[in-house]
C-alpha cells in the first residue's frame, strides 16, 4: 500500500506556485518590452508630424506594421508630412493613397507604414 507523503504534496503544490509566478513575470516583462518599443516609436513620430498637422488614430501592431489616420490644414501640410515619413531611417514601405491630396485643404489623411 502506498502511503501518503505530505511533504511531497507540498513540493508539488509549491512548484506549481513557483512556475505560475514565472509565467507571471514572463508576461510582464513582454509587455514592458512592447511597451518600451511602442514610446521609442511615439517619440519617432512627434519628431516628423509637422506643426498643425494632427494624428486622429494611430495603430502599431505586430513587425511594427502601422496604419495611421490623421488631418492637416492644407496640402503643403501633408505633403512636408509624407515628406519626413519618406527620409526617416526609421520607416519603409510608406503607402500613401492619393486621397490624401486631392484637396487643397481641410485634409483627412491615412498612411500605413512599417518601423524598422
């Protein structure tokens, strides 16, 4: 007959405590690290939106595929815009749909992109 171990039946339950708090902080550290890519790349951004241009929507997903919606007064506005998107080292792959400029003015803009 087996018998009953209680200090067996508390090394299980405490292994199962101990990979349940590594998987705990497995996931936080994933999403500080995203968390810390998603800023660096904010700061990208607010260095190449021109003054009065505005950002409505922005979503960065995965492989740092990004769509983002946004207006600009007119479009010389725009156009310095996609301009600095264009010449920074940080962005490729720039899609610009040419609504984006048939307009004059009053300019409701979306672009998708992919950071580096």
């Amino acid at each position: 007959a087996e018998r009953f171990d209680p200090a067996l039946s508390q090394f299980y339950a405490l292994r199962g405590e101990i990979e349940n708090a590594n998987n705990m902080i497995e996931r936080a550290i994933s999403f500080f690290q995203k968390e810390r890519l998603f800023n660096e790349r904010i700061k990208i951004l607010e260095k190449l939106v021109p003054q009065g241009v505005r950002l409505i929507d922005l979503t960065i997903g995965g492989a740092g595929n990004t769509l983002m919606v946004g207006v600009a007064p007119t479009r010389d506005h725009f156009l310095l815009f996609e301009s600095n998107l264009k010449k920074s080292e940080a962005i490729t792959q720039l899609k610009s749909p040419s609504e984006n400029i048939l307009k004059p003015e009053k300019i409701r803009f979306s672009l998708q992109f992919v950071f580096k």
